[in-house]
C-alpha cells in the first residue's frame, strides 16, 4: 500500500512540476494513506487546501462496526467501493456527494460490500493517486477516472469517462455523509443549462447531545464543464425524469450525457456555510476563471509553501514521510467556515459577520482542543502563529456569541464530545508565547469564566461538574452503570481525570492572570491547581477517585478505564499533572516514580505503546501507557523533570520508531485516535527533539529538549527568525545526547526559556550510543512559576 501512494505520488508530482525540486521532494515524502484503516470522517481528505474549508475525497461511507456519528465513517483502507466524492469534511460535518457513472441510473448509493446495489464503483488502489491537493481513482465499474482538486471554498471535479449514451453526474445532496447525521432537508437544482444550486441541512449526533437546538446547514453553488443533455430530480420517494430541481430529504439530481471515448468534464463548486448567494460569492472570488489544472497548481504551491517552514534531512526514508505526513494533517484539520465577506455561521443556521479584524482571521470548524496542547498549539506558535491566531479569534467569537467556549464545535454549534473544555488554557498560552492579536481583557474574562463559571452553563460548554469542583476541590466521584456517562454539577462518572483536567486549566488561567497583574484572582487560581493531590493516594501512590465525603471509592483498579477517568485509567492519568511535575514527583517519590514509569515503558514497547494490533480508536484505554490517546502525550517528557532526561531520549526516540508507521494500517497505532492532526504533529515536535509538558502555559514559557531524528532541520519560526538543528554523530542506535550547543554555546541543561530559542540560530546536538548521565541533570526544568 505504501509503494503504490509513493509510487503514483511521485509520478503525479512530475507531471505537475514547477521546477521546485526540493518543493517537490517535501510533497513526495508526504503519503495521505497512512493510518486510513480506521480513519475518522474528517482524516482522509486529500483534495484540500491547508486549513480550507472544501475538502473533497472519496467517501466509502460505511463502518465495519463503530457506526456511532464518529469512528470509522469516511474512508478505510479495508473497504474497497467508493459512494461517492464529498466536499465536506469536518467534525461532526459532512455532506454533498457527486458521483459520476454509465449504464442504468441508479439514484442510491447501495451497500459497502453489495457490487451493484446502488450506484457505488469498486475500485483498485493500484489505480488510486492521493496527495495534498489532489486525488484520483478509477471506478471500475464505469470505467471512469475521477479527479479531484480544491481552492479554500471552492472544490473541482474533473471526469474523464468512456464512450457512453447514457452517462451521468449524480449529484445526491441530501443523504447523509460520514459522521454528520441524518439530511433533515435539502433542496438542488439547476439556475440554468450549466449553473445549479443547493443546500442540505443535518442534525449530528453530537450537535443533539451538546446543543439540542443547533442545526448545521451547508450550501452549494456550482458550474458544469458541459450541458447535460437531459435532467432527472430525484428524493426519497423516487425519481421524476425531465424535472430540473428536488427538495427534500434524499433530493438530487442526475446529469445525463452522451460522451465520447476520453471525453472530459470538469464540474466547479462554489462552498459556504451560510447561504447560496455566499456559496456563489466564494465561487467568483476563488475559481470564476479557474480551471482544474490551474487551481491544481494553486493547491500545490500552497502546499508546498506552509510545509517548507519545516524541512528536515535524513537519508532514513520512513522517518522523512512519518515527518513530512505527520505535518500535512497537522496543517489540513479544523476548516475555515467563513466566507470571503466575513459572514460566518452562527446557532441554528443563522448568519454573522466578522468584523474587519476578525476577517483577517477567519472563523474554523474545530475538533476539541483536547489535548491539543501538547502537539497543535506548539506546533502553531512555533511556525504557523496565524494558524493559533484563527483558533482564539473564533474561540472569542462564539464567547461573544453564546457566552461560553466551545470545545468541539460544528457552525458554531456545541459538538465536544469529551465534556471538558481546553480552551481557556490553549488561549492563556497563546497570550504567554506572545501571540495576541485578540482583546486580552475579553480572553482573560473569557478564560477565568470557564474555570470559574457554573451558573447558567450551557451543556456544550463542557465542564458541568464545575461548582462541585470549586465546592471540594476536587470533583466527586458519581459511579455508574456504564451505560452512559453523567456529569453534573454533584461530580462526575469521570470525576479523577476532571480534577487532574481542572487543575492543570486553573493554572493556566493563573498564569495567564498573572501576567496581567489580577493578583487576587491568581491567588484564587493557583489554589485550585492543586486539586490533583486531594485525590493522591499516597498508600499506593495512585490518584484515586472519591466521593462527597472525601472517602476513596471501592473496588478500586488502577488498569479500569472509563470509571472516574475517561479514555483512560489510573495508571495513565496519575502522570497527568503537567503543571507541576516535580510535586508529582516528590509525592510519589524520586525512584519509584522513575523506576515505574521506566518498568510502563519496557511493558509498553511490547505492546506497540498502545493497543497493539487492534484496529480500534478505544484499544490502548486499559493498557500501562497509550500514545494513541492524548492524556499519556506528555508522560515520555517526564523523565526530564525527575532527573534521568536520557529516558526521555529512549522511550520518545523508541515511541517515534515503534508506534508511528508508514502504511495504511500501522500509521497512528493500529486506528488510533488521530484528532485532526494532534499525533501527527506530536511525531513532528519529538522528531525534532522539542517538546513542553506545561504547553507553553508558563508565564515564561519553557521548551524541554530530547532525542532528535534528524541529521539537520530548519524551522522558519513566528518571529521571522530561522532555527537550525543539526545532529551530529545521528544513527539509529545513537539516541542519547552527549552534549547540546545553542548558537555556539554550551547548553547544560535539558530545557531551555522558550522566548530564547525564538530568537532563531543554531541548536547542536551531539549523540551517542550510550546515555550521558550527567548532561541535563544539574539545573532540571522549573516545574512551577
């Protein structure tokens, strides 16, 4: 599988050549199939933009049994029938298939493993191109070759079909796609010969669970390379040949042609969350004169340029994908959703505007921030601080919208589905990094209110266990039946990984308030960071729920997941105390903290560092340590704190080998739980020896050294300064650092003040075969400021 996307990656990208060459070696390295078995509705969508909000692919649409509004609902490896080519993918979003066919109309899609049920194609991944900005496949069925190309708003369709008399562009609106929910209405038809419109409405299972009220429309405006020679509307009841509109659930229409061997027809569409005059407006900004070849070539050059702010050297070919891919879905998760004149979808289907300034950024369809911080946001403010910018300026956006944040959120409506809610510490961190082009006194009320607020919180704001919180300090635990999961303001089903979860958030928000000289509320703050250690068990030295009377629950077993720690269990979250590692540390005590979590990582290397081989998003949840999962992403960086920083070097050096992959089904784990980028831009940072425990939530800001992989790299950093780092003496086994320079400097430390290594120049680190036990021990990172 691996060949064949590099084999036709590499071909494509000499025909399409600018003359680049070390451009088109960084697309080449870049292989969209890997981790698609298991794959979330939003993760394989090669014919996008960075960051767009048109992101075409080819959509199975069907489940091998996680059929649930967000598991493997897009496109999986282990399925071979393509339904149909969508234009929206995003959390909880999804919807607008076109599909091109010969023979008998057929108007459904048919069933994933029925040949000839509908109007699905087999197809073979021999024929099959994906890369960022393009993708093609042949139908066998039809023996038609799609191709698929996108600007920001606007998506292209190109098909080349075989002699025909009875060919057809299906164009189905209104069923449901991937993970959006079921079509409540829909409408299609054509303005004239060659112009059509519509629009679909969904209601997403977590949009029903978060926000009852919300609704998620999506709307069309689109232009045919070529007259049909007749039109047949059709919906749920049936079909009506010669009509040119449908409405109603199951609404669309088929394109009928006769064509001619090797004939051509292009199909451009104009997107937009708010309306069909914007759908149309977007349409004439972005592609009124493009066509698919041209916008082809937009799309890589654009590639080209946001991947080229990191570029690594290695003569380990495995490791230049696992990079180069990793940074790709970094940069193709959580979509624009605004238009070209600022207006933005607001609650139930209704139209904001941006203001001037906030056009600038633009408003984003997101997936939870959820550990977000460990991997995204770091990753953002070190070369993409525009990316980071658009986060906080619509995260301020829906708080002057809704009066709260929102985690996940889908057309700004609530859609977490985790319950908590990371915002107010990604944005705290921004502030700190220096990224703050946004009203701080609105941010800080915004960030204090969701770590203080309780009163008239809405649901999709996450955090409903909040006043408890605040009550005892900690949150209650409330036991279950396992059939849902409940959280109120008397505690939670997850009422161990919440106070970790709050702890960590309350300091960011101190920090934050700190900085801004509100003494008295970080005085209030800081005292709640230190939620975790009421729940500190120190007989077995394990964070343990408890209950409203401050008794530790029964029947208590550290490997349990889902019982006072969501996706995951105690053994995981007890590591989960990022803001202040050493008191962890000191609590558990300095050996058996570091010969625990030496012995989890022996164990782990066995078991892949996760769930091993089974392909499910949920397998490593009961497992000694899961890196498919974020709450374990910092737990590899701890040794740094607790004075082995050659562990670090080990297991992370171990981790980037072991547990990424490069083919379709070892790439995050086995069907891991890759969120819009987070463990792909996880591999990018440690690959390159950076990483932050505490997020950058600091108030000065620190950056933790480990073992990097590259012979030499070269950050383009927000600053507009260039960081090098060579890697002298680099070999397989050389993981260990014998010794670190910065700018011709002895650097003795494992960690250093981030605003430092901001200022650009050269880090070099030396490597060696065997551990150093004395470089980086002497002066360990500051745990808390």
């Amino acid at each position: 599988m691996k060949k064949i996307f590099l084999l036709q990656t590499a071909l494509a990208l000499a025909t399409f050549t600018t003359g680049q060459a070390v451009a088109q070696d960084v697309l080449q390295y870049v292989n969209p199939g890997i981790g698609t078995a298991h794959s979330r509705w939003f993760f394989f969508t090669p014919a996008a933009v960075p960051g767009g909000m048109a992101k075409l692919a080819p959509s199975t649409n069907g489940s091998y049994g996680n059929a649930q509004g967000w598991e493997a609902v897009g496109y999986d490896v282990r399925h071979n029938s393509i339904e149909g080519f969508v234009h929206f993918h995003e959390w909880q979003v999804g919807g607008v298939s076109f599909m091109p066919t010969t023979g008998e109309l057929k108007v459904v899609p048919g069933e994933l493993d029925k040949p000839l049920s509908g109007y699905r194609s087999a197809f073979n991944r021999k024929n099959e191109v994906a890369q960022p900005g393009y993708y093609k496949v042949k139908l066998d069925d039809y023996q038609i070759t799609a191709e698929l190309t996108a600007t920001k708003r606007v998506g292209f369709h190109r098909y080349t079909f075989p002699k025909s008399t009875n060919a057809h562009i299906i164009l189905d609106i209104g069923r449901k796609q991937g993970e959006s929910g079921e079509a409540t209405d829909a409408e299609i038809h054509m303005i004239d010969a060659t112009h059509f419109s519509g629009y679909v409405y969904t209601y997403p299972k977590y949009v029903a669970s978060y926000d009852p009220g919300g609704k998620v429309a999506m709307f069309i405006y689109g232009e045919l390379g070529k007259k049909p020679s007749s039109v047949t509307a059709f919906t749920k009841a049936g079909t009506k040949p010669g009509q040119k509109a449908a409405k109603g659930v199951g609404a669309g229409l088929a394109l009928n042609y006769k064509t001619l061997a090797g004939e051509k027809i292009e199909v451009k569409v104009g997107l937009s969350y708010t309306s069909v005059a914007n759908a149309k407006a977007n349409f004439i900004a972005e592609a009124a004169k493009l066509k698919f070849d041209s916008a082809l070539q937009l799309a890589k050059k654009t590639w080209r340029q946001e991947i080229n702010k990191l570029q690594v050297e290695s003569s380990i070919e495995a490791d230049k994908i696992k990079f180069y891919t990793g940074l790709y879905h970094a940069l193709l998760g959580r979509g624009l959703a605004s238009d070209v004149n600022g207006a933005y979808p607001k609650h139930r289907a209704t139209i904001g505007q941006l203001s001037a300034e906030e056009k600038k950024h633009g408003f984003i369809n997101t997936d939870a921030i959820w550990g977000g911080y460990w991997n995204l946001t770091q990753l953002w403010s070190l070369a993409y601080p525009e990316w980071y910018e658009r986060f906080v300026n619509t995260q301020l956006r829906l708080y002057k919208d809704k009066g709260w944040f929102g985690d996940g959120i889908a057309n700004s409506e609530y859609a977490s589905g985790v319950g908590t809610n990371f915002v107010g510490l990604a944005i705290a961190a921004a502030y700190q990094v220096g990224i703050r082009s946004f009203d701080a006194k609105l941010a800080y009320e915004a960030v204090k209110n969701n770590e203080l607020g309780w009163k008239n919180r809405l649901v999709g704001s996450g955090k409903m266990d909040t006043r408890a919180f605040l009550k005892y300090g900690y949150v209650p635990h409330l036991d279950g039946d396992g059939s849902n999961f409940v959280t109120d303001s008397t505690g939670s089903n997850f009422s161990a990984s919440h106070t970790l979860e709050y702890s960590y958030s309350a300091f960011a928000a101190a920090q934050m308030a700190k900085a801004l000289g509100k003494t008295s509320d970080y005085k209030q703050l800081i005292n709640y960071a230190e939620g975790w250690d009421k729940l500190f068990n120190s007989s077995i030295k394990l964070i343990q729920p408890k209950t409203a009377e401050g008794k530790f629950i029964e029947r208590f077993d550290p490997m349990q997941p889902w019982r006072g720690f969501q996706e995951g269990n105690a053994t995981q979250y007890t590591f989960f105390v990022p803001h202040n590692p050493k008191a962890l540390i000191n609590a558990v005590g300095d050996s058996t903290f570091n010969s625990r979590l030496n012995t989890i990582f022996e164990a782990s290397e066995k078991n892949g560092f996760g769930g091993g081989k089974t392909i499910d998003a949920f397998a490593g949840v009961n497992a000694l340590y899961n890196q498919g999962n974020q709450p374990n992403l910092h737990i590899g960086w701890l040794f740094n704190f607790s004075g082995k920083p050659w562990l670090t070097q080990k297991w992370i050096r171990s981790i980037c080998n072991e547990f990424y992959g490069t083919e379709s089904i070892h790439g995050y784990g086995y069907g891991q739980d890759e969120d819009q980028g987070q463990l792909g831009s996880w591999y990018v940072l440690s690959s390159l020896g950076l990483f932050d425990v505490k997020g950058f939530t600091d108030q000065r800001p620190i950056i933790q050294f480990g073992s990097p992989i590259f012979n030499n790299a070269r950050i383009s950093l927000a600053a507009g300064k260039t960081l090098q780092i060579e890697t002298r003496n680099n070999a397989k086994d050389n993981v260990y650092v014998q010794s670190l320079t910065f700018n011709g400097k002895p650097v003795e430390n494992c960690w250093m003040y981030r605003d430092e290594l901001m200022k650009g120049g050269k880090l070099v680190f030396v490597m060696g075969k065997e551990p150093n036990q004395k470089w980086g021990t002497k002066t360990p990172p500051p745990s808390i400021q």
